[in-house]
C-alpha cells in the first residue's frame, strides 16, 4: 500500500472502511490540532493528488478537501468535515463525508501524525474491528451483501475510546507519508 488516500476513495466508496457512530471525542472537548492545517500532496506514475486542512469558520470544525488526478486526467473530489482527538500519545482525525453527500453516515477515523513537514495518515484495519464485532468485544454490525460490505460501530464513546486506545497498534498498522505543499 504505497500511498493511503487514493485508497481510502476507493474503499470507502465501496463501503470497507470501518465507521462509527460516535466520534472518539466530542468536538468541542478538545482544541483543534492545527499542525495539520495546509496544503499536502503525493505523486506516483499512474495519479497524484491534494489534500487542503482548514478551519471551516462557520461550524469551527475542520475541513478537509482532497482532489486526486488519474492517469487519463481526471479529477475526483472528496470533502470532509471533522475534527481532531488525542488519546495518550496518539492523533486521530474523526472525519464526516460532505462529498459525495451519499457515503456513510458515520464517522471515519484516521489516525495522524506530523512530522518533518509531512503528514502521516493510517486508516484502520477492518478485519480488526469486524473480528472485535463478531467476538462481541466492540458493538456493531458487520454487513455483507451482493454489492457492498461495511462495519459500523454503534459503541458508546467512552468504551469506544478505550478499544482504540488499547488496540492502536493493531488497528493502525501502517503509516504513509504525504509531503507538505
């Protein structure tokens, strides 16, 4: 997995992207990280792509648009609206699709680290918090159907906080590196 945004379109537009009820943190229960605020970008051979963090004045949550170019030109957009959580020593963004409006309802959470200009972004693991389902350690659903596959998670905040906190490091395996515009 080279670069994680251009995934995380394609996942989620698919449905596999773990989310939640519930924000880890309420949003106003912690000040905005604004660290990540800015202009950051990847490049390969086949597609590249912006990521722009900014302060949306009017709900004081973040906002969060990503443009990705293809290969043939292209131009696909996502938005987020959202805010940031710290749980010991980890960030997490919990993000809100704006765009496209018909996405999942709940809350995607990335962990996030800056560092030497660049921004550091995991997505978690879904096969973590689909077994945490099944073996009834974490509440949710695990859905499956001809078109599309999803985990939501209903749990309340508090104990959903305490799962992350304690499985981090399995739920937020690998960290990929977008540089600083």
């Amino acid at each position: 997995m080279r670069y994680l945004l251009p995934i995380l379109m394609v996942v989620s537009l698919l449905g596999c992207v773990p989310y939640s009820d519930n924000p880890l943190t309420d949003p106003s229960e912690q000040v905005l990280d604004s660290s990540i605020s800015g202009s950051w970008f990847w490049k390969e051979d086949n597609e590249s792509g912006y990521v722009h963090i900014g302060l949306d004045k009017e709900s004081n949550l973040l906002r969060v648009v990503m443009l990705e170019f293809d290969k043939n030109g292209e131009l696909n957009v996502s938005e987020f609206s959202g805010h940031t959580s710290s749980l010991e020593d980890n960030k997490y963004l919990n993000l809100r699709w704006v765009r496209p409006a018909d996405e999942n309802p709940g809350y995607l959470l990335v962990k996030y680290q800056v560092r030497d200009e660049r921004l550091g972004i995991s997505l978690m693991d879904g096969s973590v918090a689909e077994k945490a389902i099944k073996d009834g350690l974490l509440k949710g659903e695990v859905g499956d159907d001809d078109r599309s596959w999803s985990i939501h998670i209903t749990e309340e905040q508090g104990k959903w906080q305490q799962f992350v906190g304690r499985n981090d490091k399995e739920l937020f395996r690998e960290m990929v590196y977008l540089r600083r515009l």
